[in-house]
C-alpha cells in the first residue's frame, strides 16, 4: 500500500522559507527523503504538495476511498481549518501529523492543532528527519 506524504501551503518553498525556523533543505530535498526511506522500509510512499485547500480536501477523501495511510503536514491549516480535520476525519487507516518546527516552542495560535486528537501519532520539532520518523512507524506492525 502506498502511502501519502501530503504537505500544506508554504511547504513548497521548503529551503527559501524562513531556513532559521524549517532549515535548509528544500521540498525536492524532502522527496528524496521520503522516497529513499519509504524504499528502505519497503513502503511505495507519494509525496504532494498544494496550497489550495480544496485540493487538499480532495486528496484526503481520495485517500480515505483507497485506505491509505497519510503523513500530514497541514501547515497554517493544521491550526485554522476545520475542513480539513474533517477530511482527515474519514481515513481508515493511520494518519500521522508532522511538523518540521516545534508548534509548541512557538507563537500561541501555533498551539492549537485540529489534527493532533484524530492522530495515530504526531512528529514536531525534527525538521525533514520527523517525516521518515512518520515513514518508520508506519512500517512498525505492517501500520500502512
Ligand atoms: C508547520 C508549522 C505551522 O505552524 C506553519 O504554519 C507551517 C509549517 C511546520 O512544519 O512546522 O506552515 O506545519
């Protein structure tokens, strides 16, 4: 099964945006990760980004048609949208929420998550490396 590695709005421009907060690796970076570590653990995984919601959406409900897992990172999303959540909501199997920053250490309306209670498991504060932590879980147990 494959599994989705979907990213939010901003996270296309990983390595320009704001490098003292996300780091320097850029989304095309972040690819090479996932995939690489997805073939190690045996996983397919496929990696998207968007900054349209309701593409978002889209994928999510795809993803819930299909019964994949999902390694999410929501970006703004994450603290604002309840659509979303909603989406998220409907997948079958286990959904992992990311964050390459540390939401917590970081400016209150960051605090709040509407994914983090739906989560099989969320991942902050690693940068990229928390998204192969997420790939690494959902090996454990045959999870995806
Ligand atoms: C983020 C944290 C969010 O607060 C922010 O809006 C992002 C990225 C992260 O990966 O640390 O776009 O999800």
């Amino acid at each position: 099964m494959t599994v989705l590695i979907l990213n939010g709005p901003n996270l296309g421009r990983l390595g320009v945006r704001e490098p003292d907060v996300y780091g320097t690796a850029t989304y095309d970076d972040l690819v090479e990760l996932c995939t690489k570590t997805g073939a190690e653990l045996g996983l397919g995984v496929e990696v998207r980004q968007t900054d349209d919601e309701a593409e978002m959406i889209g994928w999510l409900h795809a993803a819930a048609d299909a019964g994949s897992a999902v390694v999410l990172n929501a970006g703004a999303w994450t603290h604002t949208s309840v659509a979303v959540r909603d989406a998220a909501s409907q997948l079958t199997a286990p959904l992992v929420e990311v964050h390459l920053s540390n939401i917590h250490a970081r400016e209150p309306f960051r605090h709040t998550s509407y994914l983090s209670d739906i989560a099989a498991a969320v991942v902050m504060g690693m940068g990229t490396e928390g998204y192969a932590a997420a790939l690494r879980f959902l090996a454990l147990d045959g999870r995806a």
